[in-house]
C-alpha cells in the first residue's frame, strides 16, 4: 500500500524536509543499480511537493483558504517494484521500469473539499514543465468497490548535474473522506488478498457512498461561506 512504502508527510503549510529513503531495501541484482536510478524519483517528487507547498500557500494566502491539507509521498519500494514486474510478466530492467511503471514515485493530496481536489489538479497541470500523461477520475465514476480519488500521472524535469531527466510522478488527489474510506478499506481487504466475501464488499460500497454523500454536504456547506 502506498502509505507503508517509506513515506513522508507533509503539511502544506509547514513543510518538513523529510526524504523519501531509497537505499535502505536496495536490490541486489548483479549489474542493476536501482537504488541510483530511484534517487531520480526521490527528487522528482521534492519538485512536485515545492510545487504543492508552494500552490497551498499562496492560494491561502489570496483565499483565506488552503486547499491542501496534507500531503504524502513515497518511493516506491525495490521489492514493490520486483512484484510488480513479476505479476505482468515483465522483465527487471531499468528501462522496462521506466517506461511501464507509472507508481515508482507516488504524492498523495488529501483536501478537505471536492472542488479543492479539481482545483489543486488544475493549477498543478497547467505548469509550463509539468506533462500530463494520463488523469483518471474515479469521483467522477468510482471504481465499483466505492473507491474514489483523481489520479494524475505527470512527468516532469529534474534537472541533475549533468543531464536532464524526465521522470513520471503519479499523484493521488483526494478529500479526507475519501482517504479515510481507501485507508480503512485497504486495512480491511488486505487480509482477504481479492478474495473479498460478497456481504462484506457490499457493506463497504455503502460506506463509501456515505462517504461520498458526507463530501457533497461539507461542499454545500463549505460554498456558503466561499
Ligand atoms: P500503492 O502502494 O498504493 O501505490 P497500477 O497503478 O498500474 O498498478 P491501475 O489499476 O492502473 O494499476 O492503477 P489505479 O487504478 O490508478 O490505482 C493505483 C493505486 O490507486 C493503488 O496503488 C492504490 O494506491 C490506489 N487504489 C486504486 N484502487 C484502490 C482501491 O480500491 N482501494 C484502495 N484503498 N486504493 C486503491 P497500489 O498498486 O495498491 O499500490
């Protein structure tokens, strides 16, 4: 899960300089130096959290209103990475990582309303050096177990010393409702490894539609004021 994978949180408006650690479960492959190669991902994700903190911070400052209210980031571990490649079958390899893993480096946003979640998207992608590459919108249509959130894979430039690298960055936009159902569900599923019973995934689905009628009524609430 994501949270688990050496991760660093940030408050929007206090940031922390707290590194995502990528040497400590480093793989041993002869020839195949991936703890190198993640430091990449390590700064790319420090780019995109100054854009954050940076977003966060002036939009409260204009609007009396900080969209963000916390922020988390991992890299994601080299066992993680190995599974991954394992369950489709692909090979481990520099390259083949770059190009078919989108999740290596992962931000998650956790805001308190739902239009500060599309808010917060828009002002990150309209960045001259950031790329979008793929936005899904599971608010828009959650998945069918109730899962909701906005996924953007990005790529942006980090700029080493003696090259220039574009590297993907997936970031996980959500309310603190929908974190607190995708928490609590991954807590609960995990034990059942897909095999979840039918009563009890339909039990959750409700969960996550209360979680989701809660979200329009504190943006109901939260635009009489805004
Ligand atoms: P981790 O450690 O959380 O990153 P892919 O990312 O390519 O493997 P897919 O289906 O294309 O697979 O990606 P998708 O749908 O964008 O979802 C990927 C991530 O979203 C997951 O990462 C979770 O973090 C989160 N997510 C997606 N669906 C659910 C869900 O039903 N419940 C919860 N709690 N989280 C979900 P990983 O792979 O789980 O690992």
């Amino acid at each position: 899960m994501f949270a688990s994978d050496g991760k660093s949180a940030v408050k929007s408006s206090s940031v922390r300089r707290s590194l995502p650690k990528v040497t400590e479960d480093a793989l041993d492959e002869p020839g195949i130096d991936l703890s190198r190669f993640l430091l990449v991902y390590k700064f790319a994700i420090e780019e995109v959290m100054t854009k954050l903190r940076i977003l966060g911070e002036e939009f409260d400052f204009i609007h009396r209103h900080d969209p963000i209210e916390h922020v988390t980031s991992r890299v994601k571990r080299p066992e993680a990475i190995k599974d991954k490649l394992r369950r489709r079958g692909l090979e481990l390899d520099l390259d083949v990582i770059a190009e078919h893993l989108d999740d290596v480096a992962g931000i998650r946003v956790v805001c308190p309303f739902v239009s500060d979640v599309y808010r917060v998207a828009q002002m990150l992608t309209r960045q001259n050096d950031v790329e979008l590459l793929l936005r899904k919108d599971y608010i828009d249509a959650p998945k069918a177990n109730g899962y909701r959130s906005l996924h953007l894979i990005l790529r942006i430039p980090v700029f080493l010393s003696d090259r220039v690298e574009h590297v993907k960055v997936e970031v996980q936009l959500r309310t603190i409702a929908m974190d607190f159902w995708a928490t609590l569900e991954h807590k609960l599923c995990y034990k059942y490894e897909d095999q979840v019973p039918a009563d009890f995934a339909e039990e959750l689905a409700s969960t996550a539609t209360i979680a989701a009628q809660l979200d329009a009524r504190m943006q109901a609430l939260h635009l009489r004021l805004h």
